[in-house]
C-alpha cells in the first residue's frame, strides 16, 4: 500500500440496477473486484461503465441489487466517513480549486482521517508525501492546480485518491489527458498495487489494448448488461468485440508472450506508405 495501515480488502457489486430520470442504464449487473487483481471495464461509450463504477462508489443510488465489501458488510451500513477509508474513486471529472496548490489538493485525500481542523492525522505529510513521488507531481508542489496542464492535473487527482490509502481503488479513465509516458506509468502502478499492495483495482479503459495488458479480468459491457467476464483472452475475442463495437475488430496473441493486441478494421485499413 501507498500508505500505512490500510488493509486490502474487495468489493461486490450483486444484481446492481441503476439509471437515470426512471431509465435504467445499468441491467442487473454482477461485478467482483477482488484483492490483488485489476478488473478493467471496457464497452462502447454509452454501455454503463461509468455508471457502474459510480454505483460501486456509492456516488450513484441503486435502484436494485447491492455493494458488499469482502468481509460481507453491506457498504450502505458504513457512514461516509467509514466507506471512504476502504474505497475510493477518481472520477472522469473533477471541479479545480483556484489558488490552491498542488500538496493541498493531494491532502484532500486524508479527509477521512483527519478530524476538525484538520487533526488526528500523525502519518498524513509522509504519505502526502509518497503519493506525489509515486505519480510524479512532487515538483510541483507548491504550484497552484489551476496552473497546470490536464495531464498534469489528471495526475494531481490520481495522488489525492491514494492519499486516501483505501484497500479497493476505483479509477474512471485514467489515461484520459496523458501522453504516452504517463499512460504507461499509470497503468504500471496500477499493476504495483495490485501486486505488492494487494489492492482491488477496478478501472474503466477505453483502449482495448491497455486492458489486455493491464488487467487480471475483464467485463465487457454492452447496452448496459454483461455482455462477457473473464480474463482477458475469454472477453477479448472477435466475435465478441465485433458485436459489441459494431465494426470488424481483430484480436491477435504475441506468440511468446500471449500478450493480446485488438484492431478495429475500417475502410482504410489496408492503406499502404511508400
């Protein structure tokens, strides 16, 4: 773990029905994020994945079904406060503070730790201090976030959310805005806490690619229902991909590696560079 004392733990999602204005989004959808693995949810947009992850974070009611931690406690009998020091997310978008800098808003994430003025936090500044290491915003520390870039930011929120130090992580497209440097090393610490950390990581992709690299397990998501669940090579195939997406889309394996790489094949396809 980033932090200190947290515990890695899980989260289940059973029978989970959500929507929006009475039209349902999400169809009675059954979702494990298990300690120590990543679960990438991946779908055309307009699928549920969004809604999904929200609902996991309690950010989103549910019109049926229900969250359950690993230890079977139901996570509508936690307070916030409770809930928030075993599960976290980062949103797809986030309001940014003027004139606030960036160790401020990474502090944002020992709220649930910290008492009135915020106090009853002894080990908030060293772990503070190691999530900006790790997402590599400790340069800018003292920069206001208003400043700074949207992969920058994207960042900034991303070492709030592991301020929080929870044993489950929910990240919402958290490639979006970063070049390719940062995707990578986004992804690799995904895969680091999952591994050393023992953490339950459940993220949303768009780039099928990267869910094959990253990730232990995949759902598949299509109209709001569980079009597929499994490791990647069961979920990744043409035939379900295809459906999904609508458009021809074809699935090769390293063949020593295994490693799977998804193309969508459209009319240019077959273009050829001198």
């Amino acid at each position: 773990m980033v932090g200190g004392d947290s515990r890695a733990e899980g989260l289940r999602g059973v029978d989970l029905r959500l929507g929006y204005h009475g039209a349902t989004v999400v169809h009675d959808a059954a979702i494990t994020l298990r300690p120590g693995a990543v679960t990438a949810l991946v779908g055309p947009n307009g699928s549920g994945k969004s809604t999904l992850l929200r609902g996991l974070a309690r950010l989103h009611p549910l019109e049926r079904g229900d969250v359950v931690l690993a230890d079977g406690t139901p996570a509508r009998a936690l307070t916030a406060r409770e809930f928030a020091r075993r599960v976290t997310l980062l949103a797809q978008s986030r309001p940014t503070p003027n004139g606030v800098t960036v160790r401020d808003v990474v502090g944002y994430g020992r709220h649930p730790y910290r008492g009135r003025w915020r106090a009853g936090d002894p080990e908030g500044a060293a772990v503070i201090g190691r999530v900006m290491a790790v997402t590599g915003v400790a340069g800018m520390a003292e920069r206001p976030v208003d400043e700074l870039s949207g992969g920058e930011l994207q960042r900034v929120w991303l070492a709030t959310c592991l301020a929080q130090d929870t044993g489950t992580l929910l990240l919402d497209e958290p490639t979006t805005f970063l070049d390719l440097r940062y995707q990578v090393e986004i992804l690799d610490l995904m895969r680091d806490l999952a591994d050393a950390g023992g953490v339950a990581v459940g993220v949303v992709l768009h780039d099928l690619n990267q869910a094959a690299a990253v990730a232990d397990h995949v759902v598949l998501l299509h109209g709001g229902r569980v079009r597929a669940a499994g490791a990647p090579p069961d979920v990744l195939t043409e035939d379900a991909l295809t459906e999904v997406y609508g458009i021809r889309v074809e699935v090769t394996a390293d063949p020593l590696t295994g490693l799977l790489s998804t193309r969508p094949v459209g009319r240019h396809a077959a273009r050829v560079f001198a």
